[in-house]
C-alpha cells in the first residue's frame, strides 16, 4: 500500500471523472515541513500558529514567531500557506496567559473572543505575519468566528498593521486574503454576510460537529454517538459549499473528516474540491479520488440528502457506493 501512495505522489490529483481537488496538509510545527514535499501537498491548508506557542514556557516573542512564519513561506516554495491566528483558550491553555478557569471552556473565552479583547496578542502575531510575507502572498484565517461584526473587527486591525508598518518602511505581502473557519453553528445563518467579506473560508470540522450535535469533541463516551456522515450534519455542509458557489468564495474543509477516505469521499461529493488534513492521510484519500466518479456520487448523496426519509443513511449510501465502483 505504501508503494501504491508513493507512486500515486506525483500524478495530478484528480477524480476518475476528470474533478480536479487540492489536497492539502494541516501543519504546526517546523518538523512538519518536509511532510509538504514527502506527501506530495498541494500546500497548507491550516498552519497552527498556537502549536509555537503551546510548546514554549514563555509567550514567543515577536521576532520568533515571524522567524517561523517565514520558515514555513520559505519551505512552501511559493505553495499556499494558511495561517490561523491563535486559537488558545478553551482546551489549549498557555501557562504563561493568565486566564480564569471556566466552566465549558470549548464555550467559553477563547480564540477571536479573547484576540479582540487582548488585542497586544494578535497585533503582534499580525505585524509577524505581515513581515515574513514579505513580497509573497499572505492568507490569514481567523478561529471560532461566531458574528460577523467580529471579523470586521478583525479585518480592520489588519487594516491598521498593514497602514503601521508601511509607514515604518516594511515591505508587505504582494497579497493579503483574509479567510475565517467555519466551526461555529451559528455562522450557517449569516454565510451571505460572511462570504461578502471574505476571500476564502474554511470549515472546521472538529468543532463545528462539536457544536453542531452538542457533543465534547474529547469525550470518548459522546463523540462517537452522533455520524459526521449523518443528513443533518452533510446539509450543513452543503449550505457552506453552496455559499461558497454562490459568493466565488473558495470553500476547503480542515477537520479529521477531510483524512478518512470515505468522508473525504462524501466532501466531494457535496462539492468540495479542496480539503486539507494531516500529512499521512494525503496518500490513503488521493488512492480514494483517482477511483472516484465525482459526478455520480454526486447526484446519488444529492437524491438522499433531498429525499425526504430514506431508509438509509448517508454513511450506508457512502459505503455501498464505494464498494460497487
Ligand atoms: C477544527 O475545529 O476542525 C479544526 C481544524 O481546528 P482544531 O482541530 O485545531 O480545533
Ligand atoms: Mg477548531
């Protein structure tokens, strides 16, 4: 199998069909980078900026945190980078950040919520981002966006680093695309708002599934309850893509889901045709895609999904159809 994904590294990803999809990897870390040219992906699709900060004892200072970035845009070799601003709080607690303790902390005071309260934090990550970007391309993606006035907050103080350090004689990004993640329910209400904002979304699929069911993403006993290949959870994904098509935003998805085969599988079908995921996951879900014929997996999910209650569920569809082609 493993000779089957390496042979697989070098040839175009696309479905049997002729769909071409982007595949990916998710990343934090400086060790991760040669997993680009290893798995043979497309780019990076998430880029953890809070890993930097979870592995160190004191708050990386801001020469540090642009030394990365600029180490990652150098290994990417002109291959999209997708930075996501911190996401802290909640689970991931930085030692150094005082923070009171919370009751639901996956609910609570973390990510855009507590950048633009404490925004020192993110203008700094900001002006690091800006500065390592240097003459290339910038994609910065904000966390756990709820409303949409929060990511016009956001916008503008990139606005403002960007209009800060100009002043100063800093080179800046040849270009800035500003990107939010889809996680929290809430935001399928305001998607039209959203996308007139922005150049690119992607959906967290972790936490959206998290939010979406009411269940602890990390607790064992309730996060395999519920199907992430369940009709309610894929109509909601087919709400994000249609947006998407609708506003010529591009959609990708960067959960877990995005590295199993058969729901990577169920992605293309709703449409998606970029997805990022962990590095080992890319050889498995590319073997799937050269398989697959998009269009009539498409017009199969789409005849489920709208056909009132079928006996089956999504996920039995997904597998019958994996297994007949
Ligand atoms: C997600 O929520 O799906 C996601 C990609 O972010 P994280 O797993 O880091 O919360
Ligand atoms: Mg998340």
């Amino acid at each position: 199998r493993q000779e089957r994904y390496h042979s697989l590294r070098d040839v175009p990803t696309e479905t049997k069909d002729g769909v071409p999809i982007s595949l990916q990897m998710n990343a934090g870390l400086l060790v991760d980078l040669p997993q680009l040219d290893a798995a043979g992906a497309e780019g990076i699709g998430l880029f953890r900026t809070e890993l930097q900060f979870m592995v160190a004892s004191t708050m990386p200072r801001a020469r540090d945190q642009e030394r990365l970035y600029s180490a990652v845009l150098d290994a990417a070799n002109g291959r999209p980078v997708t930075f996501r601003t911190l996401d802290v709080g909640g689970d991931k607690l930085l030692p150094y950040l005082s923070q009171s303790p919370e009751e639901n902390p996956a609910l609570g005071y973390r990510a855009l919520r507590l950048a633009l309260d404490r925004p020192g934090l993110m203008r700094t990550q900001l002006r690091a981002l800006l500065k390592a970007a240097a003459g290339r391309e910038l994609r910065v993606m904000f966390p756990m966006v709820t409303e949409v006035t929060e990511l016009r907050q956001a916008r503008e103080m990139i606005r403002r680093e960007f209009k800060h350090l100009t002043r100063f004689g800093h080179v800046m990004p040849n270009r800035l695309k500003v990107g939010a993640m889809i996680e929290v329910p809430g935001l399928l209400f305001q998607l039209d708002e959203l996308m007139e904002l922005l150049d690119f979304v992607s959906v967290g699929s972790n936490d959206l599934f998290q939010f979406f069911y009411a269940v602890d993403r990390g607790n064992a006993r309730v996060a395999t309850r519920f199907d992430d290949l369940s009709a309610p959870f894929l109509r909601a994904l087919k709400l994000i893509v249609d947006a998407g098509q609708r506003h010529d935003v591009p959609v990708t998805l960067c959960g877990e889901m995005a590295g199993r085969p058969l729901s990577a599988m169920a992605l293309i079908g709703l449409g998606f045709r970029s997805i990022s995921m962990s590095p080992p996951s890319i050889g498995p879900v590319k073997a799937m895609i050269v398989e697959l014929e998009a269009e009539k997996l498409s017009e199969a999910l789409a005849r489920q999904l709208d056909g009132g209650h079928p006996a089956a569920s999504p996920r039995q569809l997904l597998v019958d159809f994996a297994e007949a082609n």
